[in-house]
C-alpha cells in the first residue's frame, strides 16, 4: 500500500512538472517572438547614457566620463562584443590619463572579464594579470579572482590535453582559494565560484547544493539567475533528471532574453538537449535563435560553437521536413484514393437513383393510367347499369305491347272482323315509338352526364348554343355527340340506331365542329373528357 502511494506521488510530481515545463515553454516562446521589445528597451539604455557622455566631454568631468564608458561597456559585455571592447578600451585609456590605480585595476580586471566570456583565454590571462590586486577593494577584488578561475578552467576544457589541462586546473583551483580568502558575506560570487570547482570535479551534488542556496537564499539579479539555472540544468540532465533539468536550462534562457543577453550557452545547450530528446522542431528554432545572438554579439567562439551544432539540429529538421512531406504525400493517395471510392460509389448510386426515379415516373404514369381506366370503368359500368335496366324495361314493354297485340290480331281473325283490325294495326306508330325511344335514351343519358349540354357549349364560341324545342332533351347533333360519347364512333353505326343515313351523320359531326375554334382532334378529345356524375 505505502509502495503504491509512493508510485501515485511519483506520478504527480511527474505531471506537474510537465505542465510547469509546458508553461515555461509557452513563456519562452513568447519571449523569443517579442525580443525586439527587450532589444530595443537595451538600446535606448544605451543610447540614453551615450547621449549624456557627450554631456561630460569637458575639462574637470574625466571621472563622470569614466564610470559612464564603465557602465556602457557592462551593457555592451553581453550584447554587443565590439561596442564592449570599444568603451572597455575608452574606460581604461581615462583611468590612464586621470591616473586613477583603482580604475586603472578594475577596468583591466572587467576588460580581461570580457575577454574570457568570447574566449581569448591568452589575452584575458595577461590582461587579468597586468592587474595590480592591491589597488582593488571589496568585492572587486574576489570578482578579479573569479575572473581568472574562469579564465583557467575555460582554458583547460579548451586543450583538452593530459599535460597542459591538469596544470590550469590546478591554477583555477588556487585562484578559487583566492576568491573565498576575500570573499564578502552575502554575496553571489564567491559561492558560484565554489560550485564551478566541484562542477569541474564532478561532485554534483555539492555543487548542486551550492548553487540551489544561491538561488534560494541570494538576491541574484537575472544574469545571475540564468547563470545559476543554465548550471543547475547541466548537473540535473547529466545525472539522468531531464524533467528538471529542462526546466532549469528553460527559466535560464527565459532570463537570458530578458536581459538581451546575446553571448549566452543556455538557449543552445537546450537546444542540443531537445535535439537529443527528439524534439527535432523546437531545437531547430532555438538553434536559430542561439545562432541569431552569436551573430548579433559578434563572438568568433560563439559563432563556432552553434555552427557545431547547427548542420545537425538543420540536417534533422529537413529529414523531418521531407519525412512529413513524404506521409503527406502518402495521405493525399490515399485520401484521393478514398475520393476516387466515395465518387464510384456516388456515380452507382446516382444510377440506382436514376433508375428507381425512370420507375417511379413509370410507377406514377401506369397509376394515373389506372386511375383514368378506374374512372372510365366506373364510368362504363354506370352506363352499362342505366342502359341495360332500360334495355330490359323497354324490352319488356314491347314485348308486352307485341303480346297484346298478337292476342288482339288472333281475337279479331278468328272474329273475322276486318275492320276492327285495320283499327288495331293503325294503332301501331313505328316514328312515336322511335321518339320515345330517342326520348328514353336522352333521359338515360343526361342523368349520367347532367352537365353534358353546358360542357359542350363550352367548347363552342360563345354566341354558339343550343336552343331545344319544348319537351326535347336532346336534339339529333346533341344526340349524335352523347353516341361519341358513350364510345359509339362509326358512322354507320351510328346511322342505324338514330334511323338516319350516313352522309346525315357526317353533316351534324362537321356542324357540331364548325361551332368551336379548337382543332378536330383537340375538340373531340374534350368531348370524351366531359366527366360523369
């Protein structure tokens, strides 16, 4: 149980740190997008205290001159190389022409300070030891000393030799004895110094400590918190704590940007690291950041430096580059692959649509086919009920009358009453039982199509209608139309049932057309669309 809360704990303290290392990076991001404010709040500095140089270029303001080419050269120290030589020069040629021992000392000390920071070890060396320690007080004189352990220690890891390197060593160390000798309590020097000895010795966890109390319990300004993260970073990545060690060597190049510190290490030793860790994009763009500041100091062994590392981190992010293009391109196959699919499959199913919509149409046609037969069987079938019931009850009637009238015939045969028989026959009249006929046929008809009239004059001219004698349904060209009508459209036909020829029915079709402005086909086809009730 204690072992799992201890893994959980772990665990926390993993994920915290990578979101601190997340934030951090965002921070740094950010400040490399917008160093030009800081660059720029640098230069107005500068150009603020050169402004009042120019002030003090007058007999009896040599020492305001002096301490102001001072402060101008510390400026420069890590921003522009040059423009800090210049101005160390400036500052040690006034001490020379005031005489002045002590700024004679300190402006060699800080020129010679410069000097191993762009690693001109030789001339740092006999710059520092031109320097007259006796002319100096307080805390310059173990930053003096601190100046030539750098020198010696920078030196060595330079040769890299078994003969030449041990003995700097050796000399850096004594020059460290020196710097504790005189050094002054509360201040940052003196204790840094001590770790970069047990850092060369690799007692890590001395110097650890050693730098984790400066920056816990002194008042660093931000080079020094760059320089006491950026060594911290080194000590924790070496002994396996990448996690903290990031973040050490990323608050390191966050001060550094802050500052315009252009000759730092930090930014590219993380770059190194994030390029070892195979974060190939965010070292390729600290890389160009760290070459951009060796260029702007100005810094041969800067230059140097990033340059052997650039082609690498360079050669990598390409590799990526062309590794990104390369799945690129492999997703745009394939996805152009899938678009081919989704394009076949979309050209099916527009056929299948296609043909489903050729079958709805023809589904819809055949219904509205069948639907017009529906209404026309419905239709036949009502006139085949009316005219059948009165078929069988005309029938009915004549065969009725013809039986009254054959018993009536045989009476008076067998009577032999000639003349009563004439009487009887004369009752017969063939052209009233035709109108009756004709009568009963209109009444049929129009109780069907109760509108038939009024549908026909509608296709007529308007001043063509029809005008009935008193007692008529229908007179012989209504009649004639009611047979077309009914599905009656043979002439001879035609002719038989109403009892007149042929040319007759001609006649009354060519006047019954000659009323309406519509065409032969079109009338006659409206004509057999006059619906029923």
């Amino acid at each position: 149980m204690i072992r799992f809360l201890n893994l959980l704990l772990v665990l926390q303290c993993c994920a915290i740190s990578f979101a601190q290392n997340d934030n951090l990076f965002a921070e740094l991001d950010e400040l490399i997008v917008t160093e030009h404010v800081h660059n720029l709040q640098k230069e107005q500095k500068l150009d603020s205290l050169k402004n009042v140089v120019a002030q003090y270029q007058t007999k009896g303001k040599e020492w305001e001159q002096y301490q102001l080419y001072q402060q101008i050269a510390s400026e420069y120290s890590t921003f522009v190389f040059d423009s800090a030589m210049h101005y160390y020069r400036g500052a040690i040629a006034m001490a020379y022409e005031m005489d002045h021992k002590e700024a004679i000392a300190y402006s060699q000390s800080k020129f010679g300070h410069l000097l191993v920071s762009v690693g001109f070890y030789k001339e740092a060396i006999d710059t520092l030891h031109k320097v007259n320690v006796d002319d100096l007080s307080g805390e310059l004189v173990q930053n003096h000393f601190s100046y030539l352990v750098r020198a010696y220690y920078d030196l060595a890891d330079y040769i890299k030799d078994d003969y030449y390197a041990p003995a700097y060593r050796l000399q850096a160390d004594a020059y460290v004895d020196s710097v504790l000798k005189y050094r002054v309590e509360g201040t940052v020097q003196p204790v840094i110094t001590e770790a970069l000895r047990y850092l060369v010795e690799w007692s890590p966890d001395s110097a650890a400590f050693l730098y984790g109390y400066a920056e816990k319990e002194l008042s660093l300004t931000l080079h020094e918190q760059a320089v006491v993260h950026s060594c911290l970073g080194f000590i924790d990545i070496t002994n396996g704590d990448n996690v903290r060690g990031k973040e050490h060597l990323i608050k390191s190049a966050i001060a550094d940007i802050k500052t315009s510190t252009k000759e730092a290490m930090s930014l590219m030793v993380l770059a190194r690291f994030l390029f070892e860790q195979g974060d190939v994009q965010r070292a390729y763009n600290y890389i160009l950041k760290a070459q951009r500041d060796a260029n702007y100091f100005g810094s041969r062994q800067r230059k140097l430096q990033v340059a052997e590392i650039f082609p690498v981190i360079e050669g990598a992010k390409l590799l990526l580059e062309e590794r990104k293009k390369e799945e690129a391109i492999k997703y745009i196959w394939i996805i152009s692959g899938l678009v081919l699919l989704v394009l076949f499959f979309l050209v099916v199913v527009y056929r299948q649509l296609f043909n489903l919509r050729k079958i709805w149409v023809a589904i819809k046609k055949n219904n509205k086919e069948l639907v017009v037969l529906n209404g026309k069987l419905k239709e036949a079938n009502k006139i085949k009920e009316k005219y059948i019931g009165h078929f069988f009850n005309t029938s009915s009637m004549f065969i009725h009358k013809l039986d009254s009238i054959s018993k009536s015939v045989n009476n008076l045969l067998v009577s032999n009453n000639p003349n009563k028989l004439k009487t009887v026959l004369k009752e017969i009249n063939p052209k009233k039982e035709r109108d009756q006929l004709f009568h009963n046929f209109d009444e049929v008809f129009l109780s069907i199509f109760p509108t038939f009239i009024s549908e026909v004059e509608a296709l007529n001219q308007p001043e063509e209608k029809y005008v009935l004698k008193s007692g008529q349904l229908l007179n012989t060209e209504l009649r004639i139309l009611a047979l077309i009508r009914l599905g009656i459209e043979d002439n001879e036909t035609m002719a038989q049932v109403l009892g007149v020829s042929i040319n007759t029915i001609y006649t009354y079709k060519t006047k019954a057309k000659n009323r309406s402005l519509l065409s032969t086909e079109e009338f006659f086809n409206r004509l057999n669309n006059i619906k029923s009730n």
